[in-house]
C-alpha cells in the first residue's frame, strides 16, 4: 500500500492495515511533513527539535515504512507512480481534488496499474459544491450534527474535537477490504470516493429518523437519558473520581435501591416509577451522589454490576495504562522503543483476529526506509538514488 495520506483518518485507516501485516509505505516530505509528527504530546513536555518526537503521529503511524519525497517537484511525482505500480492500494486524504491537481488522481494511477485501489477520503467526497474544502474532524463533528447533541441544554453546544477521524477509519478499512475481495473475484480495481461528513451522519441515524417520523428535534441533555434513571455521572471518594450509573428497567431500581439501602428515601413514591424519577431526578442524583461520595468508583462499580446495573469507573489516563486489569489481560497497551523517544505505549486496535497476529512496530523516523524502498521496491541503482537526492527529490 502507497499512503499518501496525512493528519488522522487516513494514518488511522493504514496503520490498520500495516499492523496486521500489510507491507505500507507511508509518502511525506520535509518540505511538506505530516502535522501530526509536530503536535500532540512531547516528551517531558519539551518541544523538540526533530519531527521524529510528536506522541500522535508515533501511535497512528505504527508499522509503517517512511519515505520522504517532494512531491512539489515533477521527478518527485515521477518516482510516486513509479511506487504505484508496486502498490495494490493507494489512500490519500488531501482535500478534493488536491490530488488530481498533483497528477496523482485514480485515472492517472490506472493508466499506470489497471487494477489499482483508491481510496480518497477528504472531508466532503470528491463532488459537489463543497468538495473542495479542506479542513479537520472538528468541524465535521459539528457539520454532522454531534455538537448540537453534546453539553447540557442551557448551554451552548460543545465541542467534542476530531471525532469523526476515528470513526471514518472503520469504513475506509471495510471499503479497502471489499475492494480487494471484488478484485480477487473480478480483477478490476475500484475507486472509492469517502466523504468522512457522510460518515459522521450515520451517528446520529436514530435522530435523523425520529425527527423524520415524530418531527422531533435531538437536543443536548447533559448526562440524562429519556429511558433511564438514575443516569449520569457520580462524585465518589477521591480527589475527581467519578463513576456513570444506568438504570433502565422496574426491576434494576428495586436492585439499586438494595444496594443504596437508604429506605428513607428509596422507597420514596415519588421516585416509584421511571416517570417519577424524571420529574424529580435533579433531587435524586443529589441523594445518589450522597451515598456515592463515600465510596470508591470501583466500589461502586463492582457493587453495581454484581446487582446487574450498568456502571462503570469514569477512567483517567494513569488507570488506562496502570490499573485496568481488562486492557491488561488482552495486551491492549503495546510497549514500543523509539530511537528518539525510548519507550513508549501505543494502543492495539480493539478487534482481534483469530488468524492472523497483530505485530505493531514503532512509527517510522522521517525517510527511515528511503534506501530500502528505492532500491528493494523500485531496483533504482545507487546513482539514480544519488542523483535523486542531489535534485532534492529524495528529502
């Protein structure tokens, strides 16, 4: 695979691919590099200066090979299609058109390799009015209409940040991957124009048809929830720990209400039946938050569930990495050594195939596989290479 891409959906969608085995070779330049290998977190909080160090592009970017060229340059794209004619799939997240416009577009590639995969997966697909701008998930997640649906309802709507880049990953994999089969079964290539906007709609499917049916408009409701409660987010023991309770059903109250054991007011009748509970549920977190602020999240939590009730310890990072026993046990966390960073911890993706092992290595330095993928992928010889490199082609 040629990934062209940068940012987030398109790394996300090849690293899928590279951790599983897939052999990709990840295409930046200095002169134009990823802008995640300059953002997210440092080391020591200490911006360095090599573009080897950023926390974000060295999780996204795992198992991948890096080769740095200047596609500003017409030998630079010269030497791209040439990779194009190794590769089965190409993925490029450029803004639409961007790519046509570098001479690097789906009819070009064919004419080098007929039977080519493309995924382009920008903001707004490939057409229409709006194809050309450029932009983050940020704002596709208020496009898409999951700002409006995020904070509490006397407040204005918030932001949840890129959130649509680690959805649109998921379809531009099983696109890729049907892809593949259906040229396995035909031995046509496909296209595949990806808009990450039309992704993001399909999360709030369930809204879009209820306010097509009821006429019904999706608001914020903070922690609430129409079918249960208690529903929210709880103070507990401890300097910001928290834990969320849901209780959806008759039966699961009866069951909370035991473990409460607070009979002054659990069996209160105002409090008797799911509609009740609504009408007074600002009074009733304030007693559930009563009983919870003298106990541990995970107290509360295995109390909880012991009983049947849904509830969960709202996790900081330190418990992620540190103390969850269920991302222990599968190996979630992968302990990866960097050249410039050391150690460091990178999620594993969370499905596990039964037939195939999730080998991560770490993100690649900054044109770490020039050699090997010039001379091993295209046979170019050490003089072509060299002159390359003279021209300022190979960065």
């Amino acid at each position: 695979m040629i990934d062209f891409s940068w940012a987030l959906v398109g790394p996300i969608t090849g690293k899928s691919l590279a951790d599983y085995g897939a052999e990709v070779i990840k295409i930046e330049g200095r002169t134009r590099i990823d802008q995640q290998r300059t953002s997210g977190f440092f080391k020591d909080r200490i911006l360095p200066s090599s573009v080897n160090c950023g926390s974000n592009f060295n999780m996204i970017n795992t198992s991948k090979l890096s080769v740095a060229l200047n596609l500003a340059k017409p030998r630079g794209i010269e030497v791209a299609r040439k990779f194009v004619r190794w590769a089965d799939v190409v993925i490029e997240n450029f803004a639409g058109g961007i790519i046509d416009k570098m001479g690097l577009g789906y009819e070009e590639l064919k004419k080098i390799k007929p039977d080519i995969i493309m995924l382009s997966s920008c903001m707004m697909g490939q057409t229409g009015p709006h194809a050309w701008l450029g932009g983050i998930g940020t704002q596709l997640a208020a496009l898409g209409g999951i700002n409006h649906i995020t904070g509490w309802p006397d407040r204005e709507p918030q932001a949840v940040g890129p959130y649509t880049d680690f959805v649109a990953p998921h379809f531009n994999v099983f696109a890729i991957l049907a892809a593949l089969d259906y040229r396995r079964r035909t031995g046509k290539g496909q296209y595949i124009d990806m808009s990450q906007y039309e992704n993001s709609i399909h999360l709030v499917a369930p809204l879009i048809l209820d306010y097509q049916v009821n006429r019904r408009m999706a608001n914020r409701m903070g922690n609430s929830l129409a079918t249960a409660c208690p529903h929210g987010v709880y103070r507990c023991f401890g300097n910001e720990r928290w834990c969320a309770i849901a209780v959806f059903t008759q039966e699961e109250w009866g069951r909370f209400c035991r473990v409460l054991d607070r009979g002054f007011w659990t069996s209160d009748s105002r409090f008797g039946t799911l509609e009740g509970r609504k009408e007074n549920e600002d009074e009733l977190n304030t007693l559930v938050n009563e009983w919870t602020i003298h106990h541990s999240p995970e107290d509360v939590m295995v109390m909880m569930q012991t009983a049947g009730i849904a509830a969960g310890v709202v996790e900081t990072a330190e418990d992620l990495l540190e103390h969850d026993l269920q991302l222990r046990h599968r190996g979630f966390f992968v302990r990866l050594r960097h050249p410039e960073v050391g150690e460091y911890r990178s999620p594993r993706h969370s499905f596990i195939l039964s037939k195939s092992s999730c080998e991560m290595k770490r993100a690649p330095l900054l044109g770490e596989h020039n050699e090997y993928a010039l001379k091993r992928v295209l046979d170019l010889s050490d003089e072509e290479i060299a002159e390359l490199i003279i021209e300022g082609v190979v960065e």
